[in-house]
C-alpha cells in the first residue's frame, strides 16, 4: 500500500482548512435549528431552549461592545493551513504605532472574503508578528451575530458589528492600538468579482470617512491583489430573465446572487472551493483624518477624494508586480 507523501497531507489539510471555514457555520446554525425545534416540539427539556434564548437578549450588545475574542481560536493551527492553501501573503509599506487607532479599509471584498478573514480573522498570516501592539477588529454585518452559537464562533475571531455604535465604543472606550478592519465595497462589490477585475463600489460610500474624522483617526488604504481571482462567475444575459431575478433580489435584500463557482477538492474538477491562487495584500501608508466632531457633507467629500486618490496612488505603485496591465486603473463605481 502506497502511503501519501507529506506534500499530500500538507493539500489535504490546506483543502479542508478552506471547506470547513464555509461548512463549519452552516453547520452551527443548522445545528442550532434543528436541536432547539427538537428540545421544544419533541422533549420536555424546552427550558433549554429558553435559557438559550434569555442569554442571547441579555448578551444582544455585545458585539457592539468590543465583541468576545479568544486568543486560541485565533492561534488555531487550522488558520495556517487556511493561509497556504493559495496562499495569502501579507505586506505592509510603513510601520504602524500601537500609540494611535486606525480604520484599515480593505479592496476588494471578493466572492467570499477569503482574504480578509485568514489576515485579520486568525494568526493564520502572522498578523501580530507584522504589526506588534495593534489589535484588529474584523467589522462585518450585525446580522451574523443573531443566532446562538454562531456569534459566539464569529466573535472568538475578534470580529464585531460594523454598526456606527460599535465603531464608536473600539474608539473610545478601548484605548489605543486599535485597527478596525472595514471592507467598504460589501456584499455589493459580488458581482464585479471577475478573474482580472479591478472595479471598486466606493463612490458613494463615505460613512467610514466621517467616523474616522468624527474621532481623528488615520485611515488605512489596502488592496489585495489576486482576491477577485479566486472564482469564476456565470454572468447571465443582461435584460434576460435571470438577470432580472438577480437585480429585483438584490433591491429586496440588498444581496446580488452571484451564479459563482471555483475548483473541487482536487486540483482540476468543478466545485464551490476558491481556486488556489495567490493572493497579496498590501497595506499601505495611514492617511491621518483631522478631528471634526460633526463633519459636513463637503468636508466628507474632500477627504473622501484624498482617500480614493491614496487609494489609486498604491494600486498604482503595486500592480505590475502582479501581472496587472500598466495601462489598467482602478474603477470606481
């Protein structure tokens, strides 16, 4: 009997690490249904269910309040294999101070979001080794954190609300070191998510340059080069009836459903896995907001300009190094 190579097992776990990152929270909320419904409908233990339920009301905050992190979830061994399946590589250009805070506004967000998570979700990348004293806060939807069990699994990561409450409370009542990791383009930015794509959603949103000056702090430009390339995506023929479907649904829930797929569990079969592609990403110099407690809308505008112009300045600088056309720019929609 052949025995496989540690090249084999190192992919072997580098896959799972990627599938179980998807599956494992289908698996807490499904689980969640399906054992409270059978505690109350077919047992007499329903006060279970109950107490569940009184403790998420009475903890409904706190991803609001700083979250509920824990350092060995993030330590896990997992994160590094997480990491090298594509892998994801971590740059930064300047120095950041544990003296001051920061709002790390991360381009663009991808199908999955793979890279912001192994980065700023885990220790999967070395984070703390590249940037010693800062503390991340991965802000995503508030909405993740409604059911049991799953928000408690995403805030072990670190990971809090992105409500303006909680930007707020990580600036104020936290102290210093803090970088808040905001990945503006959304769930929006989806279906610009091409193979070579370089299209941004981040005309029109500026909410996070007025928290940034409501409290003076610096923000963060960052792009990671190779994200959209991690899946392939069925566009639909435009006006046709499933196109049709895609823009009523995303004007229902504010979600555009991506026709999405990548590479199965081996290297060249079909599957929903991303494909393992390299992906860089370069954080670059911190872009210091002045103190305004109360900014008016041209004020917000000004320095959302600087912003997207520093943002243009280090996709510029980088992306001939990978494999990006000299000629190509930023698109921002």
């Amino acid at each position: 009997m052949l025995l496989p190579s540690k090249k084999d097992l190192k992919t072997a776990l580098e896959v799972f690490a990627v599938f179980q990152w998807a599956l494992s929270a289908l698996l807490i909320v499904m689980t969640s249904i399906v054992v409270n419904l059978y505690l109350v409908v077919f047992t007499q233990y329903w006060l279970v269910t109950v107490l569940i339920l009184a403790w998420l009301v009475f903890d409904w905050k706190t991803p609001e309040r700083g979250g509920r992190r824990y350092a060995c979830v993030r330590n896990w061994h997992l994160w590094k294999h997480y990491c090298d399946y594509f892998p994801l590589k971590l740059l930064k250009t300047h120095d950041i101070s544990p003296n001051s805070n920061y709002i790390l506004v991360c381009h663009p967000h991808g199908i999955l979001a793979h890279t912001w998570f192994g980065h700023f979700s885990s220790e999967g990348s070395g984070f703390s080794r590249m940037f010693p004293g800062i503390t991340p806060y991965a802000l995503t939807l508030g909405s993740l954190f409604w059911m049991p069990f799953l928000r408690d699994y995403i805030m072990a990561t670190g990971a809090c609300s992105v409500s303006e409450s909680s930007i707020d409370f990580l600036l104020t009542h936290k102290g210093t070191g803090n970088m808040l990791i905001v990945v503006v383009g959304g769930l929006a930015e989806c279906r610009y998510s091409l193979p070579g794509s370089s299209t941004l959603v981040l005309k029109n949103r500026s909410g996070f340059v007025r928290m940034a000056l409501r409290h003076g702090v610096a923000l963060i430009p960052t792009y990671a080069f190779g994200e959209t390339d991690l899946y392939d995506q069925h566009i639909f023929t435009p006006g046709g009836f499933v196109n049709r479907f895609q823009k009523w649904f995303q004007r229902m829930v504010h979600i555009y459903p991506c026709a999405f797929y990548g590479r199965g569990f081996t290297k060249n079969s079909w599957g929903l896995l991303p494909h393992a592609l390299p992906v860089t990403t370069i954080v670059g110099e911190p872009l210091q907001m002045p103190k305004i407690e109360n900014p008016s809308q041209e004020i917000v505008s000004k320095y959302h300009a600087l912003y997207i112009e520093a943002l243009r300045k280090l996709f510029d600088q980088h992306k001939t190094k990978f494999g990006i056309s000299e000629t190509q720019e930023l698109e921002i929609i």
